[in-house]
C-alpha cells in the first residue's frame, strides 16, 4: 500500500476547556501545549507536507494566549493555512483581530436557538454561555467575517430542524451537522433530520451547508471529501497532542492504544509505525461496496459504537443517504 501523506493536521492547543458539553468526547485537563511541541510539531508537519491546514483545537484553544499563535504563524513563514475551532465565548477582541488578519478560518459551535443551545452547551459553573457566543459571534460579523458553526445532532434537537435552520439563516451563519459520537441519535433519524434540512436549503439556498456541498463534490469526483467517508483517517489528517504524541485524529487523542509515536521523530515515521500500518490497512466486512465510500466509515464512530474500530461505522448507511439527497438536485 503506497504510502499517503494527509495534508490536515488537528493541533491539540490545550485540554483546559471554560465549558462542560454533555456530550463531548474530550478528556479535559490542565495541560496545554508547550513551545517546545509547538515548534517541533510545526517544523515537521513543513517539511513533510506543501501548504498543510493547521486546525487548532482543544480544549478551548483560545484559553491560549495570543503569544502562542503568533509563534505558530511565525513558524509556518506564511506557508500554511489555518483553522481554529473555538466555543467563542471569550471575551478576547484582540486576539480575535489577529486570527482575522493573518486569515484564519475561525468556527464555532452552536446547537441552535437558545432553548436547545442551553440543554447540552454551558459553562464549567453550569450558566449558560449562549450570550457571550452571540456577542462573540456579531463581532466577528460586524468586521465582514462570517464564522462558520458546527451544529451537533442530539437527542434534544434532532426533532427540530427546521428551527435550527431559520436560526442559523437570520444570524447568517454558515453550517456544518454533526451526529453526535455517542448512540444517542441512530442514523435513520439523523437522515431525517437532514432530508428536512434539505428541503429549507432548497427554499433558502444562499445559506451554505458543508454536508451538502462536501456530498456534492463526492458524487461529482467519486471521491470521499469527507473523513467520515473514509476506512482510515491517516489519509486525510493526524493529530498532534498537548504532549506531541501523534494520534489518528483529535477524537483519538490520549487514548494511547492509538497512539503512531512522537511527533519529534516525524511525520513519516508515524505513518509507518506498526499502528500506523495497522489502521491504514483497515478493512471491514462492510457488505455495501458503495463507490463513494473507503469501506467502513469512522474509526471512533466503529469503536465507540460496538467497542471495535474495525467493525463498520453505523453512520456510513446515514452518509450514502446524504449523498443520495444531492444526487437529487442533479
């Protein structure tokens, strides 16, 4: 098997996080990354790798101070992109400022209107932290930039999609669905779910939706866009930590079954470690050859639905729907 350097690279900036998110599947801790991991992590992912996507995460990275990033994007030489995905409900204008000029892509997360926002997304203390988004969020807009959000799909808003939407299209938001990683929402309603986000795109196009644009680019290429899609994420992405392990991707992060080695010692070698091997050579018994997809779906999705990573993603069903849905539109 040839071996495929992934050109995107989540960069675990702190595990400290300022919100307690029901759902998510994040150890939080006190660490974050030092300088040293930093500059080591970046100058191995530049030599490696033409033009990567650095894609800042946590943790909240921006607990970071502005001094961390403006390390990174001395590091890069002006030869890499980036994209931070933030709770954004810090009150930090100037570091803000300075992801806008230096072009981040900056990304949010918000499950909808208040109501249902306020169900799963709150502060540490328990208040709810949907004011400060917003504050965050106008800030962002009334300075031309318009952040895009990522919406998770749960128990409590899947039977609400057409609120969700009009709510992201007054704010002028633009829109990413995720199902949650637990068991919590099964696929048959998480299609649903999308067939009626569907419908209010087709009412509202101007609005712009990565699930649909990402499926449309799959079925015009007959490629995978998304790593979703995909029987291995080594393809598509790597994970540095807090402690420059390298892991799969930031959901694996910490648990050390998965960890491919030491980001000092390279990209390449971490591709090429055994686990490395191991997870690119993936196969499952996935009996529905779809074109479209690499054979099985999400390694953690797999794992953390039937406690096995090489078992089938029970979303991969969900994501041949999704693309069934755009083949409509032709």
């Amino acid at each position: 098997m040839s071996l495929v350097v992934p050109k995107k690279y989540f960069m675990m900036t702190t595990r400290r996080c300022n919100c307690d998110c029901d759902y998510c599947y994040a150890s939080p801790d006190n660490r974050d990354m030092s300088e040293e991991v930093l500059t080591t992590s970046t100058r191995q992912i530049m030599k490696t790798v033409a033009k990567p996507l650095f894609m800042w995460y946590g943790g909240e990275p921006i607990l970071r101070a502005r001094g961390f990033f403006e390390k990174a994007i001395e590091l890069q030489e002006g030869k890499a992109r980036n994209l931070i995905q933030t709770n954004l409900t810090l009150n930090k204008p100037e570091l803000l400022e300075f992801l806008l000029e230096n072009s981040f892509t900056i990304s949010t997360s918000i499950d909808g209107p208040r109501r249902l926002h306020d169900l799963r997304r709150r502060y540490c203390s328990g208040n709810s932290n949907f004011s400060d988004i917003e504050t965050n969020r106008a800030l962002l807009q009334e300075k031309g930039y318009t952040p895009w959000a990522i919406c998770v799909v749960s128990k409590t808003n899947v039977a609400h999609p057409e609120e969700i939407f009009d709510f992201f299209y007054e704010k002028g938001l633009n829109i990413r669905f995720c199902p949650t990683t637990t068991a919590e929402v099964n696929p048959v309603d998480y299609i649903k779910f999308m067939q009626r986000i569907h419908k209010k795109c087709q009412q509202k196009p101007e609005i712009k939706i990565s699930n649909f644009s990402k499926a449309r680019q799959t079925v015009i290429t007959g490629t995978p866009q998304e790593c979703d899609n995909m029987s291995n994420c080594l393809e598509n992405n790597l994970c540095i930590d807090v402690d420059g392990q390298i892991y799969p991707c930031n959901r694996f992060a910490g648990n050390q079954e998965f960890s491919l080695g030491e980001v000092e010692n390279g990209v390449l070698t971490a591709l090429n470690s055994k686990k490395g091997r191991e997870l690119a050579e993936r196969t499952t018994n996935c009996e529905h050859n779809c074109t479209t997809c690499l054979n099985g779906g999400c390694m953690f999705n797999a794992l953390s639905q039937h406690g096995d990573w090489k078992t089938v993603d029970d979303f991969c069903i969900a994501n041949q729907e999704l693309l069934n849905i755009v083949r409509q539109d032709e």
